[in-house]
C-alpha cells in the first residue's frame, strides 16, 4: 500500500509539473526567434521602402529571426515559400498586384501566415483591390492638414501589444484618415482636435472632432493582421512607444500558427 501510495504522488506531482509547463508556454510572450519572416518592400519610395529595411531588418534579426527580403510582389506566387513562412511584413505603397500574387497571399495569410506594416506600405497598397482592404482592416483616404503635430491615445491598455504603454505625441508626421473595418480590434486612435485643417490653395474635408483608429489587429482566416498607420517619416519610430508597439505587433502577428486564435472581432456600434 506504501508502494502504491508513492506511486500516486508521484504522478500527481508530474501532473501538476505537466500542467505547468503547458500554462507557461501558452501565456509565455510572443516571439521572433526561428520565426521565418518575408519582408517586402517597393511602390512609392516617398515612404522610404528600401531605407526601412535597414532599419527593421538588423532589429528582427537581432531577436533571433530567419528574415528574407524581396523587392518584388512575384514572391507571393511562390506557394512553397509563402507556405513556409510565419510572417510577412510589407512595406508597399500604391501599385498594383495581380491576381495570382494577391491569391498566394491571401492564401498564406488565411492558412496562418501573419501579415503586418504601417502607413501607406500597408494601409495604401493595391487600391483597386478590395479584397486586399478587407483582409487589412481598413484604406487610406487622406492625411488631412499634412505634416502637422498630434497625438495617440491607447484606448486598450489590457492588450499585450499596448500594456505599458502610455498616450504620447507626434510631430511633423501625417495623421491618416482612413475607410475602416468598424469590427477590427483597435488598440489607439487619434483625434482630430484642431480648428481647421484646410491648407492655403487646397480645400479639405471639415474633419474636426473627429476619431481616428491607428493601431489595429484582427484575424483573417488562421492568419493575424497587425496594422499602424504611423510611419509616413522613418523618424516616428524614433519616438520610443512607436517603436515598441510595431515590434510587438510583429511579434503578435507571427504566432498565427503557434498559438490559440484570439477573438479580435469587437463590433463598434454595440454597447
């Protein structure tokens, strides 16, 4: 009966160490390291597509990830590659993408790929897509009052990619007015709290008191979509809590295949 007794606490005791590891390595902090990651870059070189790999690249190695880097939309058609990959992280403004290349990425991403950038190197590729807007969340519409100061407000604190993070400002950098997804899972917004915003010569829309989302994340099929709308100059990543909530969203989106499917969809009109 003693024999049969130690047995017993043994395998309680390994139960419980079991038990333990698995709740570690499901809450444990998302991670780039042996990550595969596509970088893609190119379209309109006013948002600096190829110095920004210069800047991300050395970052996203340094933690550990197997990063490959493409100037050219073609690598969406290679299935073997895209299948292979945990992340996808495009920087192309504008252009065109045909239809083979748009459905090897779709494909990827609905399968578990992550899909992540910022400004117009996600939020304005491929206007004449609409697909591709779906899958992203939302469409650049205009950068009212140009380059001008404002400031984000994080609006979910609770969410891993923004604990921690505070409200902070931005200066000389455009604040995007975007056609949005009213059920994507909005971690900061801005406001648009001047008087005006119209430009000597050049009449815009009256948009003060308006609220904008800029950093976003939503599922598409298996895959995770992290966006923000901050970037127009590379300097904003100079700003410390820029930074850190793109790299955290990296971070987030290539655990599409690794890690349980959050619920990101949070209806806007509902209370």
């Amino acid at each position: 009966m003693k024999t049969l007794s130690i047995k017993r606490s043994l395998i309680f005791t390994l139960t419980l160490l079991m038990s333990s590891v698995s709740f570690s390595q499901d809450n444990s902090s998302p991670s780039l390291k042996g990550k595969n990651i596509l970088y893609v870059y190119g379209g309109m070189k006013g948002h600096s597509p190829a110095e920004s790999v210069d800047l991300f690249v050395p970052k996203l190695r340094a933690e550990g990830a197997l990063v490959k880097v493409f100037d050219t939309l073609s690598v969406y058609s290679d299935e073997k590659l895209m299948a292979e990959t945990d992340l996808i992280i495009q920087i192309w403004t504008l252009g065109q993408i045909t239809e083979e290349q748009f459905k090897g990425l779709e494909k990827a991403v609905m399968n578990g790929t992550g899909l992540s950038g910022w400004h117009g190197g996600l939020g304005d590729a491929f206007r004449d897509n609409l697909n591709y807007q779906f899958m992203v969340g939302g469409q650049f519409v205009s950068h009212p009052g140009g380059k001008i100061n404002h400031s984000i407000k994080i609006i979910d604190k609770n969410d891993p990619i923004t604990n921690g993070i505070d409200d902070f400002d931005l200066k000389k950098t455009e604040q995007y007015y975007m056609l949005i997804d009213p059920n994507i899972k909005v971690l900061a917004i801005s406001e648009f709290e001047r008087e005006s915003y119209e430009k000597p010569g050049k009449h815009e829309n009256k948009v003060t008191g308006s609220t904008m989302p800029v950093v976003w994340k939503k599922n598409y099929g298996k895959g995770r979509v992290f966006y923000s709308s901050i970037g127009h100059n590379l300097t904003d990543f100079d700003v410390p809590e820029v930074m850190s909530l793109q790299m955290r969203g990296f971070r987030w989106a290539a655990e599409g295949k690794y890690r349980k499917k959050e619920t990101t969809i949070t209806p806007a009109y509902i209370k």
